[in-house]
C-alpha cells in the first residue's frame, strides 16, 4: 500500500469513529510527508555549460594542480565565453 492509500484509510476510519478534524489533520500528516519523500524527481540533462565546465576543469586541475578550485574555475569560465561550443549552445 502506498502512503497516499494509507492516509485515505485513516482519514475514513476517524469519521467512522467520530474523530474531530484537528485529530485527523494531525494524523495525516506524516503520513502525507512520507508520500513527498517517496516521489523521486527526473534530474535534467547537464547543460552545454555543464559538460564543458567539467571537462575544462578536469584538464586544468591536470595541468596546475596545486592551483585551487576557484582560480581554475575562473579560467574555465573565461574561455567558455570564447568557446565555440558556447556559440552553438546559442543558437
């Protein structure tokens, strides 16, 4: 059963009782979190910018390794603006 079943379940089973609403609220829920946390969300696919950040830093990080990660991305995003793979995302 899923949580969603579960808390329709619950809800039916206090009006058979007599429950009031703020007991049901109440009781719902967590249950109703648990049913958010089950639904998994579709990531996007990486952006041009993305895949050619990673693939920069990963030959910059190679070539200057003791460089830090903010001076290589610095340099990565400087050439991305002359890149010709920028001008394609473009169009």
């Amino acid at each position: 059963m899923t949580s969603i079943d579960d808390a329709i379940r619950l809800l039916q089973e206090i009006k058979e009782l007599g429950g009031s609403v703020t007991t049901t609220l109440e009781k719902a829920k967590p249950v109703a979190k648990k049913a958010k946390k089950a639904v998994k969300k579709v990531k996007r696919a990486p952006s041009a910018y993305n895949k050619y950040m990673k693939k920069q830093l990963a030959i910059l990080k190679k070539k200057h390794p003791r460089s830090s990660h903010q001076v290589l991305f610095k340099k990565a995003a400087k050439s991305w603006k002359r890149s010709t793979e920028r001008k394609r995302s473009l169009k």
